[in-house]
C-alpha cells in the first residue's frame, strides 16, 4: 500500500496520468488496470482513470501479491556488463523489446534474464516486469540495469524518482549543428495531433531537460552525445527533432535527408549509466561500447 498527496503542480492531470508520475516502475496500463479493479481509492472512494485529480487529493494505492509468472526463461545470449547478488547491468542490442508486452509476448529482454537469472527474478517489480526498473526503446542499444531483489528494485526506482542517476547517450543526429552545445528544456506529452507520438510541443505533457554537446560534426550528420536530467517517453527523439536535428534513422520523429543513407534503427545508444548501487552506497558507473552501426556510419 503506498498513499500519495497531489501537489499544485499535477493538479488537473488524469489519476491514471499522475500515478504514471509517482510509480514509474509500472506502466499506464498496469496502473490503468489497478484503477479498473479498484485498487485505487481517491479521499477514501473509487475514481476513474480518467478522474481528473485536485490539489490536496489523497490516492492510495494497493499493489496485489504478483501472480504466477507467466513469461517464460529463453536462452538468449547477454552481452553483460557488471552482475552481483543484487543486480545485473546489461548491455541491450537493438532490436531487443525489453519486457513483454501485447505483440511482444517472447524473445524479450526479461526472457532471457529469466533464464540467466534462474528464476531469481519472478515476483519483482510485478509479473510483467521483473526486475525492470527503467526502459529502452526496442530500437535503442545500451546500458540498463536490472534489480535482482527486491532490495535493490526499490532502491533503484527511488533513485531513478528523485533523478539521482547519470544518463549518458550517443547519437547520430541529421544536419549541421549551429551551437556546438545546449540545453534543451520544454514539456513532453502525448501528442495531439497522433497519439501513437509524443510531443515537446503540447497543452498537456511533464517537464523534459535534455543537455547535448556535438563530439564530431559531418557534412549530413553529426555524432553527438547526449546527457537526459528526466526519463520522459522518447525524449531524446522528440527534443532532437524539437530543434531541427532529429536521430537518424528515426521514422517516427524525422526523415531520411539524405538518399545515400539508410539505417534499420535510430541511432541512439544509451552510452553511459552511473547510480549509487543500493548494497555498498558507492556511485558506479558502467559503459556500453558504441555499436558497430554507429560506428561505421562515422567512419564512413
């Protein structure tokens, strides 16, 4: 059971929306399922997911013993990075959907911890999500870190709240760069135009900070890396595309600008991870090669 109190500021939001913002471990439709079933109580009563939440409201929140496992271990080869009793941190190639979910029900990410793990996940962080504390999209490559109990999940989703962890990307971004650095500072939100999209550019979204600095600029192109202060959904897509320098190879949020360029993926890799691990308080900080497609797309 976890109580909240909505502040000034997410006052007006969905409650499905500002439980999505209190418990980022769980996604919008885990949360959204806990509304259905009454899980969620608003000033002591039942609410919609569509409820919109006041100032002062108080939202209670039961999360209800995980049921048996029902994604199965596959021996899918990891490519690891660090691993002890608490967690593990794994470097993910692209194309790797990180945990099931509708379309994506096999071959994932947690299938093949499962299988590492030897069943040592099961139960934590909930059933569709064990041991996930934090995403990559499926097209991304990088470092993510995996909680492998229960200890080290609640430690490091506290940490990735209060945004105490350091997370460092590698880009490739279309276009010359007229600043050589810059920060990158608007609200992220579901767009209202498609609302398979998200948007920098919208009357309802959370606030996104995105730092960038260009490492090595080409005629078409230009390898930048990129520093995130918040975890919003496609942020570095959307706020590279914000300033006219979307990723390529990214169809969602750009375009191909050049006919002797196609990649398969955006070219987006989650380069660098450093959070305090949660048994010795010591920060760490782990690093994931730059993938070959990126690689040889600089060099070419």
């Amino acid at each position: 059971m976890s109580a909240h109190v909505v502040a000034n500021e997410a006052a007006g939001q969905r409650l499905d929306q500002f439980l999505r913002g209190e418990l980022p471990e769980y996604s919008r439709a885990f949360l959204q399922k806990l509304i259905e079933q009454g899980h969620v109580a608003v000033n002591g009563g039942p609410a919609k997911a569509s409820y919109k939440v006041r100032a002062g409201d108080k939202v209670r929140v039961e999360i209800p013993p995980p049921r048996p496992l029902e994604t199965l271990p596959e021996e899918i080869a990891l490519a690891i990075l660090f691993e002890d009793d608490d967690l593990i941190v794994v470097n993910k190639p692209a194309g790797l959907v990180v945990h099931p979910a509708a379309g994506n029900y096999e071959h994932t990410l947690v299938n093949a911890l499962l299988h590492h793990c030897r069943g040592a996940l099961a139960g934590i962080g909930g059933v569709e999500r064990p041991g996930i504390v934090h995403r990559l999209d499926k097209g991304t490559s990088g470092c993510i870190v995996v909680a492998k109990t229960d200890f080290a999940h609640k430690a490091l989703v506290a940490q990735f709240k209060s945004r105490e962890v350091k997370k460092t990307y590698r880009a490739v971004c279309w276009g010359k760069f007229e600043r050589p650095s810059g920060r990158i500072e608007t609200v992220i939100g579901r767009s209202e135009r498609d609302r398979k999209k998200m948007s920098a550019i919208t009357s309802r979204g959370r606030p996104a900070v995105t730092d960038y600095h260009v490492l090595k600029q080409f005629a078409e192109f230009a390898l930048v890396e990129v520093h995130i202060h918040t975890g919003r959904t496609h942020q570095i897509r959307v706020h590279m595309a914000h300033i006219g320098h979307p990723v390529v190879g990214d169809a969602t949020y750009g375009r191909a600008r050049s006919t002797n360029i196609s990649v398969a993926r955006p070219l987006l890799h989650a380069y660098k991870l450093g959070f305090t691990h949660p048994r010795s308080q010591e920060f760490v900080e782990f690093t994931a090669p730059v993938p070959d497609d990126m690689v040889k797309m600089c060099e070419s």
